[in-house]
C-alpha cells in the first residue's frame, strides 16, 4: 500500500530558559517521496514511525484562537459561536446568517476520522525497532507508551465528535478512505459512550503511560513538571477524558433531554437516543471520585498566589494561572496563540501600539460576572447602572484608580477586572499618562474604522501584563494552553452531586473552593450571614453552578458545549442564543445613561440564527447523501 499524499507529521513541546516554547511542524514528505513510501518502509523506520505518531496529535483542539484565526472544528472558533464573543466587521456571521448542513462552516468530522484511521494503523504497525546500539532506537517499552497514547487519542477523537455531533459511527478495522461503497451507521448513544469508556479503560490497563507530569513534588517552578511533554497523556489526563464523557453522557442533551433525537432511528429502526437514565449520573460522579483520587495523591490542586499574610490573591491567583505550568493543569499543549503577537494584538486596543481589538465580550457575558459580596447583578445593593464612580484597576502595573468610571464596572469580582477591557479602565501598562480605553464615539477604539470590538469590550483573560508593542517592554511570551484543569472537574463535580441528591455536602463544599480562589464569598458564607441561602434547593444550585462555569470558564472553549449539553440556549432561557447585546458604540460618553445617543446604553449588536436543530451540530450533508445507512442529526 502506496501512502499517495500523506503527510507524516511530528510536535514536539519543549522549555527554553523559564518560558513555553510550543510548536506544531508539519514536515511534508516530498510528492516523489511519499508516493514510494510503504507503510512498511514507514513503520520500518524509527524517524517515520515516531513522525507518524507525532501527527496524531493534530486530533487535539486547539482553543486559544478566540477570534477567527483558525475557522475550523478544533479551534477556537466555538467561543464566538456560543456568544461569548463577537467580532469586528459583519460580526460572526456563522451564527448571525445561521448555516445548513450543505455549509455548516466548522466541521471536525473528516479531520478526525483521519486522525483515528492513522491511530488504528499506528497501532497495528508500529513495533520495537533497531539494536541496543542504535541511537534512533524504538523499544518495546516506547511503543508500549506510543501504542497507548495512540489509543487514548482515538477516544479523545471520538469524544471530540461526540460533543459535537452525538454518537457517530465507530470504525472496527482499518479502511481504505479509496474504496468505494464504504458505508457506515452511527453507533446507539449508550453502545458509543461504552465503546470509548473501554478504550480509555484499556490505556489504564496498559500500565504503559506516567502516572503524572508532577516528576519532582518536592520542587517548585518549571523544575517541578516535566515541561519537555505536557501534551503526552499521564493516568490522570486519561482519567480525567473518562469523567468528562460520563458527565457528558448524564447530561439533558445526551440522556434523554431532547425529545427530537429520542425520535431518531438508523435506518434499521435502531433508536439512536435513550430515555433520561439516573444511573449515568452515578457513574459520572464515581469517575469524578476517581479522578481526584488520583489528583489529590499525585499534588495536583487549584492555583493559588498567597499575599504575605497567607490569604489568597484572587487578582494574581487566576491571573498567573494561565501565564505559566502549574498544579491546576491536568492536561495542556504547548499550541497557543497567545505565545505569539496574533491574540495579543487582535486583543488589544487600536490606539494602544499594534492593537487590532477587533474581538468583542458580549454585555451577556459582562452581565454574568458577579458582584464582589459574591451575588448577581441583580441581588446585590453594590451593583448600580445609574452614575459614575472611581474604581481601582487591580490589573494595572501599579494599580491605579480610574476616575469616572461607570458604575455597571465598580464592586465586581477580581475575575470580572481579569477578564474585561471596559470603557475607561487603564491598561495593565500605560503606553501614555492617564490613558483609558475608549470605545464611545470619538475615542480611540471607536466604530470609526474597522477594527473595533463592536460591543464596547475587550477580553483581557489570557493576556500577559508585561507586554506591551513598543520599546524594550516585553512583545511575547510562550503559555500553556490548558485542556482540562482542575477548577473545570470541581465544577462538574458539584454540578454531579446536584442532579443525584441537592443536600450533598459536596455540591457547596466544591463550587465555593472554586469561589475562594476567585475571592468571593462562598455559599455557606452567604448562607450563615443570611445574605443568601441556596443550599439544598437543586434549581438554584443547579443554575449558579452554571453561572459560576460561564465565569470561571469563560473563553476556554467549553460554554458552547455546555449550554447545549444543558438545553438552556431557546429564546429566554438562561442563555439565549438569539441575541448578542453590547454597549452603544455609535453613542457618546457625555450623554445621559439609557439615552439613544449615550455610549451607557444596552444595545442589540447581532440576533442571531438560533434554532433547536444546533444543540446537535450537522453531520456534513455530502456524507449523509453518499451514504445509505447514515443518518442526519434531528431538525436538519
């Protein structure tokens, strides 16, 4: 068998001086050679082989792409989809103009079953090569780890399309993508989610992989990690793989939650959606206990950066948790686009040396960050819209107090200042004395040109405080992108114990460890002050454990999924999906608050195509149309 065109690839990830250096080389076999490549030739030889297995990586999503810099499935593309964000121009049209499955315009579905094809070869391929004395030896215990990895990369694949597209079919034996009449029906939700829990029980078994990236818990700073392969799978990313899909498969969309897909049958009348089960809450909260089992033996934690007294720096704490290797991450590549000056600059104001700031937080978003006496906008006495005030910039290099700021952006929580660029909040340094970020009419990121944020903000999370395009300050610096961590498990951990039994300890214990770190009252606190008392009843819980996801969360790449996991996205539900609000960018900052021409009012800045058939993203039509036994999702 000839390998026509194929690409072999490798990643390598490794550290240079105290920074992440991360990259993704494709190193393309000439036409002339590949065509005379073998897949024995390939597997015969340990530069090939190891190539060929470096290239299953490229499954990975890559979610650091907030804004379009990549548009396809595994990036992060899924931040604007769900409204987080929005950008400059005609804003996100993919979900302003809506899509079909002809052009649904973000797919992973080819991409993927190539990834899982090339990891089912690998595995039936690979093999020791070479003597002792051989510098470029394979050995058997090195195979054994590839093997494994490879395996695991075929669940990660599998659950990757799950999240999106339900349960797809499932490849028993290596096809040839050349043949003709391949054809293949989507395997039952509880026969797909057991067929990967076994895969991912298969690499346990192997005993083949690290137990942890952790390689010297006595150490601190990079020297405690094992940084030259953060994005090789440890027993814990794996068990962490097998927590996340049974959460998936316990939740409204996939157990029974939506009444459209449990009408949906393969073409042999096989139902392909099952009634709501209980039990696979169960399961799911076991994985979980598993998990941190493991986590909590192997000194894996939240990050925290403590102030001389011992308390925690919730401002520094969830600041520096993206800017270098910690003991929260449980899984990371070193694939960032933060690394470099693309998200940097795409994020940073137009009159602030190389800005773009074309990329825009939705007021939706703005409106979820809580106050700082830990309630919602819209319980707290703290939170007003009607005036101006000062407010001290924590993110600021020397903390300045901005003067006049408006009072929708004073009293918040430290990841609402981490996470936000608002009108008239200094940058983290100053590029000129007293400057602020302007987005009303006549500032300097207003609508005039192009590169705007549309909406009256920017993101701020992910960025470094040192950088700045100008001079001898700082212009990159190399970050992790983190994949699962484990403020994400805790979180699911509570939402788990919710849907079993409301008055588990657990669900407050761990939602407010959560809130500790963030610097907000927890809810046994506002419970025993008498400010607020959640605890027990299951619908509250269950929707602040979603509030405290959206903040904690928020551009990670997870919301798109977990609003439709949740079935919250129809008109006037918790997150609407039909309208994006912003500030009025075709308004002044000196007129009146709520008038039309005043730069303080709430406007709409896109409604946007939603309709019940996204919850399940469409399988490419032309698969659909070449095929006998596939099936579309519902409602497309």
């Amino acid at each position: 068998m000839k390998i026509i065109g194929k690409k072999i690839a490798f990643i390598f990830i490794f550290l240079l001086g105290i920074s992440f250096v991360g990259c993704r080389d494709y190193l393309d076999v000439s036409d002339e050679i590949a065509e005379n490549l073998t897949l024995d030739e390939v597997f015969d030889n340990p530069t090939y082989t190891r190539r060929w297995h470096g290239g299953l990586f490229n499954c990975i999503t890559e979610y650091s792409s907030i804004g379009k810099n990549k548009n396809h499935g595994l990036s992060g593309v899924w931040v604007s989809m769900c409204g987080e964000t929005t950008i400059s121009g005609a804003g996100f049209t993919e979900m302003i103009s809506g899509f079909t499955s002809l052009n649904a315009p973000f797919q992973r579905w080819t991409p993927l079953y190539q990834y899982i094809r090339d990891a089912m070869i690998f595995l039936e391929r690979a093999k020791p090569i070479g003597g002792i004395n051989d510098q470029s030896q394979i050995t058997l215990e090195e195979v054994n780890r590839m093997k494994a990895e490879a395996k695991f990369l075929i669940a990660y694949s599998y659950f990757s399309l799950f999240e999106l597209y339900g349960p797809v079919p499932v490849l028993d034996e290596i096809v040839n993508p050349e043949e003709k009449n391949l054809d293949f029906a989507r395997l039952p939700i509880d026969k797909f989610i057991n067929f990967v829990d076994n895969l991912l029980v298969e690499v346990l078994e192997s005993e083949a992989l690290p137990e942890t990236i952790i390689q010297d818990p006595s150490a601190v700073g990079n020297n405690r990690y094992n940084l030259n392969e953060i994005v090789r799978p440890t027993v814990t990313t794996v068990k962490a793989l097998r927590a996340k899909l049974w959460v998936y498969a316990a939740s409204p969309l996939f157990n029974g939650g939506y009444k459209e897909a449990l009408e949906l049958t393969n073409v042999d009348g096989e139902h392909l959606f099952t009634p709501y089960d209980s039990n696979k809450w169960e399961i799911a909260k076991q994985r979980l206990e598993e998990l941190f089992e493991d986590t909590d033996r192997k000194g894996h934690s939240l990050f925290v950066v403590s102030n001389p007294d011992g308390t925690i720096n919730p401002d520094e704490s969830f600041y520096q948790l993206f800017q270098s290797y910690n003991d929260e991450i449980l899984w990371a590549t070193g694939d960032n686009l933060w690394t470099g000056p693309r998200m940097e600059q795409n994020t940073t104001a137009r009159d602030c040396y190389s800005g773009c700031g074309y990329l825009g937080v939705s007021q939706n978003m703005v409106d979820l960050f809580f106050v700082k006496d830990g309630l919602t906008i819209h319980e707290s006495s703290l939170y007003k819209e009607d005036g101006f005030t000062n407010v001290k910039n924590p993110c600021n290099e020397n903390k300045l107090v901005d003067l006049d700021v408006f009072n929708m952006y004073a009293n918040r929580e430290p990841r609402f200042y981490a996470c936000i660029g608002y009108e008239g909040k200094s940058w983290h340094i100053q590029p000129r004395p007293n400057y602020t970020l302007g987005f009303a009419k006549g500032e300097g990121s207003d609508n005039s040109v192009g590169d705007n944020p549309r909406t009256g903000y920017l993101p701020t999370k992910f960025k470094n405080r040192q950088i700045l395009f100008t001079g001898n300050y700082l212009r990159s610096w190399a970050r992790p992108s983190i994949l699962f961590r484990l403020a994400d498990f805790y979180l699911y951990y509570a939402e788990v114990c919710n849907e079993i039994n409301p008055n588990d300890a657990n669900i407050i214990k761990y939602l407010d460890k959560v809130r500790e770190r963030a610097g907000i009252p927890g809810y046994e606190e506002l419970a025993e002050t008498g400010k607020k008392n959640i605890i027990g009843n299951q619908e509250l819980q269950r929707k602040l454990i979603r509030q405290e996801r959206a903040v904690e969360l928020f551009t990670e790449g997870q919301r798109y999924f977990d609003i439709r996991r949740w079935m919250i996205c129809d008109k006037g539900e918790e997150a609407d999906q039909t309208v994006l609000y912003g500030m009025n960018m075709n308004g002044y900052k000196d007129k009146p608050i709520g008038a039309n021409n005043s730069y303080f009012t709430r406007v709409i800045v896109e409604n946007r195509a939603w309709k019940r058939s996204m919850y399940l993203y469409p399988i490419p039509q032309d698969e659909i149309q070449k095929s006998k036994l596939l099936v579309q999702n519902p409602l497309w």
